[in-house]
C-alpha cells in the first residue's frame, strides 16, 4: 500500500485547459479517504501552487520551487527550504545580462525580473503570477534570498546552455528543465526527489511506499526516488524509460488511472 503521493501540476494533474477534472478530483479525495498522503511536487512558486492545491482540497505540505521549499497549507510553516547560494546569484545575474538573456527570480513569493518583456508577459500569464520588476538587479536583486531563478529561451539553446552554466556556477546548483523553453537553477538540495524524501520521512513512511506521477525532466529524481514512479503519457520519452508505469495523459485523467489501480483498485485490474 502506498502511503504518500507527489503528483506534478503542470501537463500532469491539469489538463491542456488548465483544470483538474471532477473525475481527477474525486480519485484525489477517494485516495485521501484512503488514508494516503496526497501533495504536489512543482516547480511553480508557492502563491501559485498552494492556489491548486486548495482547489482540490489538500491540507498538507506541498513541495514548490522544485523541491527547494516545502510549505504547509494549513499554517503555512516552512518545514524545508534552500536558497541559490548568492555567489551562484551573482554570477547567474551577470551572465545573463553580458549574453542579453532573460532571467526571473522568486523573491518572497514575488516574481521579479530586470526588465518587462514578451516572454515575461506570456509566463506570467501561463501561470497566474503577478510579476514586478527592478533595473537595479544588483543592489536589488542579488542581495536576497531566491529558492528559484529561471531563464527563459529557445529549448535548443537552453540546451547548449546548460553544461556552461553548470561549468559556470559549480556543483552547488541544480539546473533542469520544467518545460523545453524553461530553464530552472536552484540550490543543489532543490530537486524533487529529495523533497519527496524530506516528506517521507516527515509523515514516518518509507520511500518504497511512495509513489510519484509527472511529465517532465524536472520530475526525473522524484521518480527515481520514489517506490513507485509514474510517468504521464504525454511525458518526454526520457522520463518513460525511467518511470515504473506510463499512465494514460493529461488530457485523459491519468492521474485518476494511476490512483485507481495502484491505489484505490491495488492488485485489481483497471
């Protein structure tokens, strides 16, 4: 039996059109019912995930940021956080402006960026996330404490642009991808997978009673880490291979599929 269940937001518990679906949302209150812990594991900010997760009626902690904070519901106490060390901070701001690159960073649950453009606009918009922003990122920026930074630009050259970041800002980062276009760097302790391992041990389950559902390379470690990792249909083809089980996609309540028949229907045919 499992006990706890990480599931992504993005292209996993929501649908193309941005929704969780009744019949997702009762398969999440039947596991609930079940006794099983259900949190989300996202790489969104936590203003923009703990908006979903009182949605579907959670009342526990939720991994945001990649892993980089894990927050309560309920009281909202931190149990988890780390932050970009500020050196990597500084670097990553200079890079970025030297090379024209546009970068956001989480500063207190707010969005921050140097300067407005498209590509601000439109995240903005795909996520809900009101954001502010401030030309005097040295001064401003760089001095606080970030659990996220994002970069934002064509999947293709964020991929050329990876291994000189992580030549750039050493091992003390983690850098990965939540969509093609998104490029993500945390503290190296930011992953999902170590959350879910955090969470594990904070409700007393072990991880091989764990099971994790998501669609995306950032979803890899929670996965692997996982006793159960569960790959969407729609997921990249590297998270397949990895992944125990592929369910059914995002637009065809995968997650529902997944629950009912490893947790709800357990040993039974769905």
């Amino acid at each position: 039996m499992y006990k706890l269940i990480a599931i992504d937001i993005d292209d996993t518990l929501i649908n193309d059109d941005k929704e969780v679906t009744p019949a997702t949302q009762t398969a999440l209150e039947q596991a609930v019912a079940a006794g099983v812990v259900v949190t989300l594991a996202t790489g969104r900010a936590y203003a923009s995930a703990q908006a979903i997760a009182r949605q579907t009626g959670l009342n526990v902690p939720i991994i945001t940021y990649q892993g980089a904070l894990v927050k309560n519901l309920l009281d909202e106490e931190v149990l988890y956080e780390r932050y970009v060390p500020q050196d990597a901070v500084r670097k990553l701001f200079q890079y970025c402006v030297e090379h024209d690159l546009h970068l956001q960073t989480y500063i207190d649950d707010k969005l921050y960026a140097r300067e407005e453009n498209q590509k601000l606009i439109d995240y903005s918009t795909l996520n809900g996330t009101q954001y502010y922003i401030e030309p005097d990122w040295e001064a401003k920026l760089v001095p606080q404490k970030t659990p996220k930074m994002l970069i934002i630009d064509d999947p293709d050259f964020l991929d050329e642009l990876s291994p000189i970041l992580r030549s750039l800002l050493g091992d003390s980062v983690h850098i990965t991808k939540s969509k093609p276009h998104f490029l993500e760097i945390m503290h190296h302790e930011g992953t999902k997978g170590l959350a879910l391992e955090f969470l594990a041990a904070h409700f007393g389950c072990e991880l091989s009673e764990t099971m994790a559902v998501g669609d995306s390379w950032n979803d890899h470690e929670m996965l692997e880490a996982a006793g159960l990792g569960v790959a969407m249909a729609n997921a990249i083809p590297a998270l397949k291979e990895i992944a125990d089980f592929v369910t059914l996609s995002n637009n065809e309540d995968g997650v529902k599929y997944a629950i009912d028949k490893f947790i709800l229907n357990a040993g039974q045919e769905v």
